[in-house]
C-alpha cells in the first residue's frame, strides 16, 4: 500500500466497520463477519499500520494517505480491534519493532520465580 491509491471497496468496508465499531462489540463482530475475503484483506493491508503507534499522528506522519480514514485516536483504536479479528482470520500479523523486541526481552523471566510472584 506504499503509495498506492487506496480502492473504493476497502473505504466502503471501513465506514461499515467503523460504524458498526461504534455501536457495539455485538454489532461489530456481525459486520466483520459478513466482510468478504477482498474486504478482508484490503483492510488489514490498511489497518496493520495503526499497530505499534502511539497515536494517531504518528499513523499519518508514516502513511499520509490514511488521511481519510484517520481522524482522531478512536480510529486508530477501531484500527487495532479490527487488526486483532482480521490477523487471527488471515493467519497474518506484523512483527514488532525493535523496541518492542527489547521491552519484551527485558520483562522476560530471568531470575524471576512467577510462583512466588517476583
């Protein structure tokens, strides 16, 4: 999605899902349900890019084209829902960045017995 236009298919995916998100977890888990497989992976191709921001400056700064569909950080958190249900479905996910890779090692259980809570 380097640069590439986004399709008319994936916007009207996005505004049904984005409306679904914003009237229930009920609601939004039927709409995603009933998105094709095309639907499917056009969304994720654009909300795999929400994952491992702050906010959604940062989403914008990275992916200028997004501008349409991020307006504010309850977007980029509707990103991360539908980025969780769509990565299980499509057997997908984005590897962390660094960062993430050394916090994780760092809360890792060296030296620490979980049993007794330390």
């Amino acid at each position: 999605m380097a640069g590439k236009e986004i399709p008319n298919e994936a916007r009207a995916a996005w505004l049904r899902v984005r409306a679904a998100w914003g009237r229930g977890s009920d609601v939004f888990s039927s709409t995603m349900s009933m998105l094709s497989q095309k639907e499917n992976e056009q969304l994720y191709d654009i909300v795999r890019h929400a994952i491992y921001k702050d906010n959604y400056v940062q989403v914008l700064r990275e992916k200028p084209e997004l501008k349409g569909f991020l307006k504010g950080d309850e977007d980029r958190l509707c990103m991360m829902d539908i980025y969780q249900v769509l990565s299980y479905r499509l057997r997908r996910s984005e590897p962390p960045p660094k960062t993430e890779k050394a916090a994780a090692a760092m809360n890792a259980g060296i030296g620490r017995n979980p049993a007794f809570g330390y």
